[in-house]
C-alpha cells in the first residue's frame, strides 16, 4: 500500500526535482509552476520536504534548486548530505561553501577578466577565541600607504565575503577610510578601485551556457535598477557574454549573476559571486522574469533527465578540473 509521495515516486519511477527557498515567493513558485506545466516524461517538481536528515540517506530529489542555504547552515549541510547520494544541486554546495569575492577576484586577474584593484584587509577586532599572539605574522602597521596607493580614492570598501549590499561603504579618502573602517568590527572587508563607469549591466548566467545581459543601474533606488536605457552594440555583447561565460566556467556555478561597469569601453567585473541572485518578479520585471523562470526551468529539467544514480551528478568548474588534474590554470 503506498502512504508516502516518496513511495508513489518510486513506485511511477518519477524523478523529482525540489526547490528549496527562504522568504522569497514569486521565483519558487513560477519555477515549480512551469516545470510541471512543461510536462516533462517522468519528471515532477516540488518544494523541497524536510522531515529528518540521516547520515549517509538520500531524499529522493534527482534535483535540489538551492536559493536559500547561504543563509541557513542546516540546510547547507542538507544539501551536502544530498549531494553525497547522488542529487544534482544547483549550485554545488561544496564550491559554493568554499567560495568567496577576493578569491573571486584573484581568480579573475588569472583568466583575463579586468577586474577592479583590490585588496583584502584584516578585521578591525580581533574574532572570537583569539589573542594578539593569534596574528604574530601579520605585520603592524599594515603598509598603509602602498594599499592606498594601489587601490586609489574614491574607492569601495565591501566584506570579502558578503553580498546584498550590506556593510558597503564609499571611502572618499584617507581619513574616510579609518573612521568608516572603524565600524566594521569583526568583518573581513576588502578595499577596492572604484570603475566610474559609462554603462553597467547585470548578467544571467543559467547552465554555464545561457546568458542574459540586462542593462542596470546601481545608483538608482533598488525597484528602478533595471530601469536603464544602456544600448551596447553587437560586439560590446559579445565580449560581456564571454566574459561571462568565462567566469562561470571557472567557477562552476550553475546559476549566477555576474555584474560588468564599462569603462572607456572595457567590461569590468565588479560582482560575480552571486550563486542565489534575485529572481524577484517585482525588482527584475516582467521580461527578465519571465526569461530567468523559462531558462532555469529548462536547465532544471534537463539536469534531472542527465541525473545517473549512484555517482557524483555535481558542476564541479574549470578551476577544480584543472587543479585537480594538474593542469596549468592559464
């Protein structure tokens, strides 16, 4: 007798793709919706269920969409779980655990990619559980005058780690610079070159092969971002698409957005660590929504009909690849 949706999934011989996501609603949603409106041959989406994670147990999704588990430590450790048993999680949570912006950048100054200057600085306070003895390699004071120096003013202090725009402080100068760095307390903040930028534009990058490039503007209050009229030719696109593509080769993220400030006609990256991006109907818009959910609606599908069980069905990146084969990275 069947008493559980698992048992009826096995029973059909279904494979379920699940969605696992936080406050957000219109993206999980639609993205359930046109999956199964799609009507794929043994393929069912749902969001994900959690009743109990066993060591070593599977539960049952050939795909997991992650859009929440940078916020939330159990469910990263869900998903790990996961992907130890063979399901496919977009994005791998292994690279996405270990990922952070400064390697970002260092990675993307050894691929060809301009980025902007950037340096990484210790905390302000010392972590927990730590001592002055803890930082006996660290030289004080920092050379102050060489990171100013490289990085220039006006510039842009930011965690190495973060994103959304929290803790992000414009420094005007010098003296800016201390008072501002000052509040950041234990965060590890990098300092970087500010791109004056004559264009800007924020970048889907879905399968590591489809992209959507979408004019925006940071300067603007958050709901009018995608509100700008940048009107890049054919071959501006075609550099930012392989830029983009590029990046996400390396890093191997199934979903994420890249950020590109043109400046004298060159492309910078300035964002790409961006694995659960904002998918929001009410700040993308109706055009670039309806292009994310069809998109990742595909990917999704197609990743399920490749999912093999038993073995690793993780994207592991160019990065990883080559490491670990003992290729040269460039």
């Amino acid at each position: 007798m069947i008493t559980t949706t698992e048992s009826l999934y096995k029973l059909l011989n279904m494979k379920k793709i699940g969605i696992l996501f936080g406050q957000e609603r219109t993206f999980p949603q639609a993205l359930v919706e046109r999956i199964n409106n799609k009507k794929p041959v043994g393929i069912l989406a749902e969001p994900v269920s959690i009743d109990k994670v066993m060591q070593g147990e599977g539960n049952g999704y050939a795909v997991i969409f992650d859009r929440i588990s940078q916020d939330v430590p159990f469910y990263r450790a869900f998903l790990k779980n996961a992907a130890l048993c063979d399901t496919a999680v977009l994005n791998n949570p292994f690279w996405f655990s270990a990922d952070e912006k400064f390697f970002n950048n260092c990675l993307a100054t050894k691929i060809n990619v301009p980025v902007p200057k950037t340096v990484i600085l210790p905390s302000r306070e010392m972590p927990p559980d730590t001592s002055e003895n803890s930082f006996s390699n660290l030289t004080y004071p920092l050379d102050w005058d060489g990171i100013f120096n490289y990085v220039g003013f006006p510039a842009y202090m930011k965690p190495f780690a973060g994103g959304g725009w929290k803790s992000v402080y414009k420094i005007k100068d010098m003296d800016d610079f201390f008072i501002k760095h000052g509040e950041t307390g234990e965060l590890v903040m990098m300092l970087q070159e500010e791109i004056i930028f004559e264009e800007y534009y924020r970048c889907y990058c879905i399968g590591g092969k489809y992209v959507r490039i979408m004019p925006y503007e940071p300067r603007n209050p958050h709901h009018l971002r995608y509100v700008a009229d940048f009107k890049p030719s054919e071959e501006r696109l075609k550099m930012m698409e392989e830029i983009v593509l590029r990046i996400n080769h390396y890093l191997g993220y199934d979903f994420n957005t890249v950020e590109l400030a043109v400046r004298n006609g060159i492309p910078y990256a300035i964002d790409f660590c961006n694995p659960a991006p904002d998918a929001d109907k009410n700040s993308v818009g109706e055009e670039n929504f309806e292009w994310v959910v069809e998109t990742a609606a595909n990917y999704a599908i197609e990743r399920a009909m490749e999912h093999k069980p038993g073995v690793d069905n993780l994207t592991w990146g160019e990065y990883i690849k080559r490491s670990a084969s003992k290729k040269a990275l460039y």
